[in-house]
C-alpha cells in the first residue's frame, strides 16, 4: 500500500473523512506541501468560505494561539453526533488554571507562550472527551493546525504513522 493510499485510509477512520473529500486528495510528491496546499484546502473550512468543499461540516482548522478560538459546530464529527460543546467559559478557566495577566507578565516571554498553548491545547481536548473526540495537532508551526479525530488509540497510531511516511508530525498533548 502506498503512502497516499495509506494517509486516505487513516483519515476515513480516524476523522471519518467520506470518500467524496478523500478522492479530491491527489499528491505527487513533487513541490506541492501536502498539509497547507493539498489537505487544509479540502478538508479545512475558513470564516469566508475560501475552503468550503463539504456542505457537512470540517475536519481540519487553523487557529492562532494567541486567539484560541474554535467554533465546535463547525466540525463533521460534531455535527453529525448532534453535539453542542461550549468553550464560553474558556477565558475564566484560563485565569483559575493559569494565572492572571500579572502573573504572566512575570514570566518570561517564551515560556508564558508555551504555557498558554498548553492550556489551549488541553482544555479544547477537556472540552472533547467526553465525547471521545479529540484534536490532534499536525506539523510543527508557529500556530496550529488542528485534525479532529475519534479518541481512539489504534486509529490515533495509524494516523500518526501514516503522516510520519510524508514527514508530517502529529502532537497528541501538550
């Protein structure tokens, strides 16, 4: 089984892409980077429909950790489940878990940013759990760009080896 065939397979169970996504993804190899330029656009959505491919619902989305933003309704799996997931309250758990704008100010630049990813991080996956959902994190950016997939360690697995055979990381927690 080649790579490609193997990433579509992955896909399919782990983050329950529908076969009509799964064949518009076509990869060479060549110059085209497969997580920006081939996935994001198929299987992302962004807020002025520049990625909207499937009337269903998302799968992937881009987030900057300095605006933890992400709109649950939007994605497939939620939809389709019937789940409302609230993350209203996310700006004063952040304060009980982390501290207030004080406290960071204290710290030093660059560990304040990690710690204020690894919160978001988890507590979107909190948010998922129960659910059994959850979100991984592709690649290593600046930013985020995020797969929701069932919370399921074997598929988990074989979705992670299927990106490591095109050099693309997946960060399970933070």
């Amino acid at each position: 089984m080649n790579g490609l065939t193997a990433l579509k397979q992955a896909l399919a169970k782990s983050a329950e892409v529908p076969k009509v996504l799964l064949d518009k993804i076509v990869y060479d190899g060549d110059n085209d980077d497969l997580l920006y330029e081939i996935l994001f656009p198929i299987l992302a959505w962004d807020s002025q429909n520049d990625y909207q491919s499937f009337d269903d619902g998302q799968f992937m989305e881009y987030m900057e950790w300095k605006e933890p933003y992400l709109n649950f309704d939007n994605f497939f799996m939620i939809k389709k489940r019937q789940l409302t997931i609230n993350t209203d309250d996310i700006f004063d758990d952040y304060a009980q878990e982390v501290g207030d704008e004080d406290v960071m100010d204290e710290m030093d630049f660059f560990k304040a940013c990690e710690l204020h990813r690894q919160y978001c991080f988890n507590y979107f996956n909190k948010k998922l759990a129960p659910h059994q959902l959850r979100l991984i994190e592709l690649g290593e950016n600046e930013n985020a760009y995020f797969l929701l997939v069932n919370d399921d360690e074997k598929q988990i697995k074989e979705l992670t080896h299927a990106f490591e055979r095109f050099g693309i990381s997946v960060i399970l927690e933070q």
